[in-house]
C-alpha cells in the first residue's frame, strides 16, 4: 500500500508537466472521470482527490477488473482480499534494480488499451508471452497443468490431450487427467479437450484451495481437485463438471475475447452476467447430465450461486460432510460469516 501511496503521489508530480489537453466531446469527458475514478483508491472513503494518469483518464490505469490480480510477485483475491498465492520472480533483472529499462516499461500504456477495457494498460501481451511470441503455432500450444514438485518447486506439464502416459505422477496432475478422463469417457468435456487439442491458445491450470475460477488475465483455470458446487436446488456437481464449466469461460475468452467481456460486462438478473447465463445453461447442464449428478428434466440452478463442498473424489459429487465442514471451521477461523454452512455440514454425530 505503502508503495501505491508512493506510485500515487509520483504520478501525481508527473503530472504536472503535462501542457493542457485538447478539447474533449462530452462522451469523451464522461469516459475519461469513468476511468479515473476506477483508478481512485480513496472512493470507499468517499474522497474524490485528483487523480493523476499518465493517458490523462484516458486508459484504466490502476486496476486490473479481474478478483484475481498480480502485484509484484503475489496474486491478490480483490474480492476476499486475500494474497491467492506467490510467484517465483527473477531478483537479478527485477524492478528492484531499478534498470531504466525495466521499470520505464511501466511508464507506457499500451496505446490500445482502450480496447481491452478489463486490462491493466500496463501488462504485455496479456501476460501471456508464450501465446504472442510464438503465434504461429509452430510450438505445441495446449494445456498447462502448473503443479508443485517434491522440492516444493513449481513446474508444469503440457496437456495435448493425448499425452497422459507422460504425465508426472504428480496428485494434482493426475487429478486434472482423471477430471479430463472422466468427462469424456462420459460423452462430455469437450471445452477443456479442446483447450488441450487447440495449438493457437495456450491456458494454464493451476490448483487452489478456494473457488474454482477462470481468470482472464492469467488465462488461467484455478481448480480447486477436492471443490464440487452444491446449489440452492440441493443438487451437486463434482470437481470434474466445475473443471468443465471453468473451461467453457476459457474457450469463450480465447475464441472472442471481446465477446467475453461484453457478455461479462452485460448484467443478467438471473444468472449474474451473459457469459454465466452461457455457461450455465450450456455446458454446465450437458456436462451435469453426462456425469450423472442432474437426471432427465433437472437442471443444476437457475441462478448463479453455488457453495463449494468437498466431495469425495474428483469425479464423486457425494459430499464428504466432514472434510466440508472443516473447510468452512477454517473459513469461520479466518473471520468468514459462515454460520449457514457451518449448521448445514455438520457431520452427524
Ligand atoms: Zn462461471
């Protein structure tokens, strides 16, 4: 926080060498106190201070739109507001030697930035190197499955989606192969096999203890192995389906990405937004129903919510009562308002 302040108030003294801008439309206006008051850190506190941009408002410069963001070598849950996890980072070429041309990269908005309204100006390539170096396709482009080794080292397997037999005998590897395995052996999965055949895009699969997700800005799948979904219908998806419904968001992202953030930006009183109504109604229902876990006419929700449980397998949706109700005791421990699910998974006895 400390060095934001600082950010800030650099920004700030930038600022005030900038010659007076051109005159703007209304519209234009409009857009560009939009995008500075998307940036003001102080807007829970009510202040509306000036805020300096190097674009003048013109591009979003502060914050990434996702939950999940990178600061530094740490990804940040903007909605838990918890650190989600660290990344190795090179100390030697770093910020932190504070070579010119290094940090003067993040005095550069990406001219087009405006295009991607959900991107910080300042990432490149979508921080996604290996995807926009090599677009040609030339170099095998599937899934990567981001694991920990024994020396608690991270490392990674590429899924084509043929390639099990060479797959480390890693737990959360083979959960993602089990995961795969199952959905397409009973007629489903299509979306993450796809990801794995597809040589133009590249996604990663990393584990987390929370919330499965897809995050955008990571093109990244966080999977949670243990993490089924109970909705408020009383019916349950095991982590094998949530895996699908997380990669149906990763395949509409890499096919259209602007789509995928119209559908996103796009409220839907039902199911949240358009791109969940997608999902939701799409894949999610198919994939359901191959599994097993919906019959005949069911349906999983008919609205956006779901509780994480954790179930007895990666392709079980029976809920292992006691393993749910101590993730939720954790939760609780860490000042989550859970009392709902504490009473709900109580195991009996
Ligand atoms: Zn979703």
């Amino acid at each position: 926080m400390k060095k934001l302040l600082l950010f800030i108030v650099l920004l700030c003294s930038i600022s005030l060498s900038f010659s007076q801008e051109k005159e703007l439309s209304k519209e234009e206006k409009e857009k560009r106190e939009r995008n500075i008051q998307a940036g003001n850190p102080f807007k829970e506190f009510g202040y509306k201070p000036k805020i300096a941009t190097l674009s003048k408002g013109k591009y979003l410069e502060f914050h990434d739109l996702d939950s999940i963001v990178k600061i530094g070598s740490f990804t940040f849950h903007v909605k838990r507001k918890i650190i989600n996890g660290y990344s190795q980072e090179e100390t030697k070429y770093s910020e932190a030697t504070l070579r010119p041309e290094i940090v003067s990269r993040w005095f550069s908005p990406d001219p087009l930035s405006d295009e991607f309204p959900s991107w910080s100006p300042y990432n490149f390539v979508k921080n996604n190197p290996l995807r926009f170096i090599d677009p040609t396709g030339l170099a095998p482009e599937d899934i990567i499955i981001w694991y920990k080794d024994e020396n608690n080292k991270s490392q990674s397997f590429t899924y084509t989606g043929n390639n099990e037999s060479n797959a480390p005998k890693n737990k959360f590897v083979q959960s993602v192969l089990d995961a795969a395995c199952n959905n397409t052996t009973n007629g489903s999965g299509k979306n993450l096999q796809s990801l794995a055949e597809n040589k133009n895009v590249k996604v990663s699969v990393a584990e987390t203890s929370e919330n499965s997700m897809f995050s955008s800005a990571q093109n990244a799948i966080f999977w949670n192995p243990e993490g089924g979904t109970e909705t408020d219908n009383g019916t349950v998806r095991s982590p094998a389906s949530v895996l699908e419904h997380e990669a149906d968001h990763a395949v509409g992202y890499n096919s259209d990405s602007k789509s995928y953030f119209d559908r996103l930006n796009s409220p839907d009183s039902q199911y949240s937004n358009k791109e969940e109504r997608r999902v939701i109604t799409g894949s999610e229902q198919t994939t359901a129903r191959a599994n097993g876990e919906i019959s005949g006419k069911q349906v999983t929700r008919r609205n956006h919510n779901g509780r994480l449980v954790i179930t007895n397998g990666v392709s079980s949706n029976a809920i292992n009562r006691k393993k749910t109700y101590n993730y939720y005791k954790l939760l609780d421990a860490n000042g989550y308002q859970v009392n709902k699910e504490l009473k709900k998974y109580k195991p009996k006895n």
